[in-house]
C-alpha cells in the first residue's frame, strides 16, 4: 500500500512539474508584451516603468527566438508590429546589439 502511494505522489508531482514548463504560446507572448509596452510607455511610478520596459523587452526577446520579428525594412515605426519573419522583416541581431 505504501509503494502504492508512493507512485501515486511521485507520478502527480512528475506531472506538476512538467505542466509548470510548459512555455507560454506566441499569442500569449504577443499580448504579454503588447500589455509590458503599454506600461512602460505610460507614466506613473518610475520604477514600475522601467520594470515593464525590461519585461517588454525579455518578452521580445521571446517573440525573435520563435521566429518573430518587430517591422519590415522600410516601414515607419507606426506601422511597426510583430509578425512571423518574412524575408522582408527586420532582423534583431543580438550578437551586433551587444557589441555597439
């Protein structure tokens, strides 16, 4: 009985664990980061701003590792959005980033 148990509570908690890594979809990542960016847009308490604006820019981070991109070459940044890559988009090249 005891054995018995113990698998149960080994296979539940097995089961917790892998329901706690299952990563966030592209819309969910999509909306997160739309609601970070309004944040950090917005004014208020400065500290909270510039936490919206770092969760804003993991959660693009995110959003390029699943194959997305924030605007295509020549467009204004207020027709900017995120878009599966074309060849067309804008490429964020993190490696180049860094160096600058």
């Amino acid at each position: 009985m005891r054995s018995a148990l113990a698998t149960l509570v080994l296979v539940v908690a097995v089961g917790g664990a892998q329901a706690q890594q299952q990563l966030p979809t592209v819309p969910e990542l999509l909306t997160a980061e739309l609601k970070a960016t309004l944040a950090c847009d917005g004014s208020g308490d400065p500290a909270v701003i510039r936490e919206q604006c770092r969760l804003r820019d993991r959660l693009g981070g995110r959003l390029a590792q699943a194959g997305y991109c924030w605007g295509r070459k020549g467009q204004t940044d207020e027709k900017k959005e995120w878009h599966a890559c074309q060849p067309d988009s804008i490429y964020e090249d993190d490696i180049e980033a860094v160096s600058r």
